[in-house]
C-alpha cells in the first residue's frame, strides 16, 4: 500500500529546504543546503539562478531518498525568499544573475520617485511604497546601468517562481510577490501602466502568469523529474513567498490574526479582509478570497542578542539567565535596539537609527544591561504591532527567538495579550504545503487545513503587573526614540566629516 506525503521547498536567502510532511501536518524528512550571495560592489547583493536550482534539486532528491520504501509525495509546492529580481530570457535562460531583496543599488532611484511625486502615485493604485530591493526600482536601474541585460529580459520572476519555472516550465507569480507595485488594489489585477509611469514602458509584458495561492500552476516536466527524482506530472503549486507562507504556516489566516517572527529580523503580520487606507507597512493580497496581510519588519532581530552574549562574555543560555535576575525596567536602563548599519525601516524608517542604552549609572551591571536588551527587543516588538492598522485577536510567534521563554513572555507582557508559539519549526515550508493541501483538493479552505495541520506548543499569557510596567515604559522607549532622530542624523554628519582622521 502507498503511503503519501506532501513535499515542501523553502529557498531562503542563503539555506534551501525540502521538508516532508504526512497527511495530518507532522514533519517527516528534511534536507538543506546552504547557497551563496556574491557582492559584485558595495550595497549590490547577487547570487547565481542556476546554482539555486541545482541545490534545490540536490535537497529534492536528498528528501526523497529518506522516504520508506512505498512512500510517494502526492505534490510539491514551493516558497521562498521574496522581492528582488530573477529575469529569464524569452528562452527560458538566465537573463543575468539574480539580485537579491538585501540589495540596495537602487535606492537613490526610490529617492528620485519620492521627490518627483512617483512614489505616492504608486501607492495610489497598490497600496503600499515599494523599496529598493523590489523588481521595479530594479528593472529602472538595469535600463539606466545595464540596457544589453533590459534587452534580453522576457520575464521577470521571483526566487520560488524560477523555481516553478524549472520544474514545470510554466511562467507564474503570486499575489504577495507582486502586490507591490503591480497589482491595482481595487481589481487584484496587474496595473501594466506603471511601466509608463517609471519611464520603462518597453518592459509592459515581461511580467509572468498571475496564479492563485491554492491553485496547480503546472506540472513536473520529464527534465525536471530526471533532475530531481520526482515523478513526472507531479503536481506544482507555488505558494506565496516565505514571509506570508510563514503566517499560514503559524496559522494566521483569519482576520485579525497576527503573526511576529522573532529572528534575524522582525517580522509582524496582521491577517485583514481587502486593503487598508492606511500606509505606513507593506500591504500585500495573499490570492486566497480576499485576505490581505499587512506586514511591518524591523531591523532589530536576533543579532542583538549574539551581539550583547558576545559583548558580556556569555553564551546565549547564560544572556538570559542574566536577564532573569535584574527587575523589570532593567533598574532604570531603555534600550534602543538599532544596531543595524542600515538603520530602521519599521515602524518608522530613519537610515540614521543607531542603538543605545539610555539612564547608565555605576551601580548598573552585567544583569542589567542584559535585561535591557530583552526588554528593547520586545517593546520594538510592540511599537511594530502598535502600528498595524487594527490591533490584532491573536498572535503567533515564530523564528529563532521562540527558544528564549524569556523573550516570549516578555513579548506577551509588553502586548498585554497572550502569545502563542505553533508547533513544528519550518513554518515557511508548512504553510505551502498547506496551501498544496487545498489546491489537491483535501480541504475546501485554507482556515479549515490550518485548523487541523497547525498546534500550539506553547502559550504566553501577560503577567498583570509587569504589563502595566511595560505600558509606561513603551511610552519612555517611544519618546526615546523620537528624541534621538535628529541627534542620530547629525552623528551620521560628524563622523562622516571625521571619516579617515587619525588621533594619537
């Protein structure tokens, strides 16, 4: 008797996931690799589109192989990293390299638009501002610094649509990817005329297939199968890019949930029907009735922990254990979680945005410091999920972060609200693998197969007087960084005049 699975890619910036999951959500196998971003130039971000297809065909069959004899995936479905461009020729070949989302060349064309009215127009017809890594700020810097490579461009994909391509040739996209800046928000529909409106209208069709979340976009080529072990006419499903795929994966797809990724950034989601008015996060469809996610990310993340750990000689176990034992308010310390070099982008954007800790006197120790990096991380936490456009019914968290129950409760405490962590670890790839369950046909929607495929492992709840403490000081930690604004542009200046100056 055959037993059927469900098979998963997760293509993540720099690690490649194939999991297995049975029918009832539990993970069965999983392969990795590990893939490699190049930087050409300062502030360019790289990687080669073949290679990604070659490991991603490496961890296929790498997964395949642990399945027991008389066990065969009824599918696979695909996500991945978001954002930036993969541009194939009319031939189905590599246009050029693929640039990543991390990239920041064409910043100072968002800088252009911004300034000449363009920006606001796009927000206007999608919704949301895109930023520089996103395709359309990078296809308007190809056509200025690379016309050969515009020339030879047939269609732009993202990273989880290359791959389809490879495994079905079919040219598709989902909505998430290209909520921004191509979709009109009111129709779900491609808005072609903002090619004219950038001054790019020779690219009016290179964009692929627009395919629904729970939908088949094709199916597994004789090629594909003898590069991967899969069976030919599998069906393909490509889900929406990592980010939202990790919110189904956590279970948050009715209105009003909501979805924070504790990792090397912040990420925090809120499930709503149709578009808001409001614009101050990345608002995207998700193609599934008419759910929209709007999405928040920080810069602030887990490095801020491995950065204190290492400042203060411990190991991460031990950065909490010292959290542990200071009081709530880290006995008088704020801590402004911007260590970023690239400064912030949520929920306010400032390039400037520099960490501190604010109120240090000499009876502070190690156990203080370290309380107020937990604390900072969690009220940046808070000033995220502030500025979603209505306050959230539920939160999940997810990521790395979910190890420390320090952080989590902490998390639960500055929202005043119980926080849950789903069970299971490679969300991204569940929440595909989900949406491969609907489009076979096993569920009639994703709400119903989220109900049955995602857990709770942990739950938070608030703990009454730290959650009172906390709401006077996320108010301190808001007027912090306010202040800070105009103190951080002008250290930028300083040590830019300083730059290369040398003191004895």
């Amino acid at each position: 008797m055959t037993r059927e699975v469900l098979l998963a890619v997760d293509a993540g910036t720099t690690t490649i996931k194939a999991v297995v999951f049975d029918a009832d959500g539990a993970e069965r196998a999983i392969a990795t690799r590990e893939s490699t971003l190049s930087r050409p130039e300062p502030g360019h971000v790289e990687c080669e589109m073949g290679a990604v297809w070659g490991l991603t065909a490496e961890t296929i069959r790498e997964a395949l192989a642990s399945l027991p004899d008389g066990t065969e995936p009824r599918g696979i479905a695909l996500t991945g990293q978001g954002d930036g461009l993969w541009p194939i020729t009319a031939a189905g070949e590599p246009a050029r390299n693929a640039i990543c989302w991390s990239d920041s060349r064409a910043a100072g064309i968002v800088t252009e638009w911004e300034e000449e009215g363009i920006l606001e127009r796009i927000v206007e017809r999608c919704g949301s501002a895109p930023y520089p890594g996103m395709s359309l700020p990078l296809l308007s810097w190809l056509a200025r610094e690379e016309p050969g490579t515009v020339d030879r461009i047939g269609t732009i994909l993202s990273c989880s649509d290359w791959l389809a391509y490879r495994l079905t040739g079919e040219r598709t996209t989902d909505h998430p990817e290209t909520t921004v800046p191509y979709l009109d928000r009111e129709t779900g529909e491609y808005d072609r005329d903002v090619f004219d409106l950038v001054g790019v209208p020779g690219l009016r069709e290179v964009l692929p297939r627009l395919s629904g979340a729970t939908e088949v976009v094709g199916r597994v080529t004789g090629e594909a199968a003898a590069e991967t072990g899969l069976a030919e006419g599998l069906p393909v499903v490509s889900a929406p890019f990592d980010v939202p795929a990790s919110a189904i994966g956590s279970g948050a797809v009715r209105p009003g949930d909501a979805a924070v990724t504790l990792g090397t950034s912040l990420t925090h989601q809120l499930i709503v029907d149709g578009p808001r008015e409001t614009t101050g996060g990345i608002q995207m469809s998700l193609g599934i009735d008419d759910r929209w996610t709007y999405a928040i990310g920080s810069n602030a993340g887990t490095p801020t922990l491995e950065w204190a750990a290492e400042l203060l000689g411990a190991e991460l176990p031990a950065l909490e254990g010292l959290a542990r034992e200071a009081p709530v308010g880290a006995a008088g310390i704020c801590y402004q979680p911007y260590l970023s070099t690239s400064g912030e982008r949520g929920p306010f954007v400032d390039p400037h945005a520099r960490g501190g800790f604010v109120g240090l006197t000499p009876e502070h120790d190690e156990t203080h410091l370290a309380r107020a990096v937990y604390e900072g991380l969690s009220l940046a936490v808070r000033d995220c999920v502030d500025a979603l456009p209505t306050s959230p019914t539920s939160v999940a968290v997810s990521g790395g972060g979910t190890r420390s129950s320090l952080w989590c409760q902490l998390v639960a405490d500055c929202l005043s609200r119980p926080v849950v962590v789903p069970a299971g670890e490679q969300l991204g790839a569940r929440g595909a693998a989900i949406c491969l369950e609907v489009a076979l046909g096993s569920y009639p929607s994703i709400a119903e197969a989220v109900d049955d495929w995602c857990a709770v492992e942990t739950r938070y709840d608030p703990r009454p007087e730290p959650a009172a403490a906390y709401d006077e000081l996320y108010e301190l930690y808001v007027t912090v960084r306010e202040t800070m604004a105009p103190i951080w542009e002008r250290r930028t200046a300083t040590y830019e005049r300083l730059d290369g100056t040398e003191y004895w």
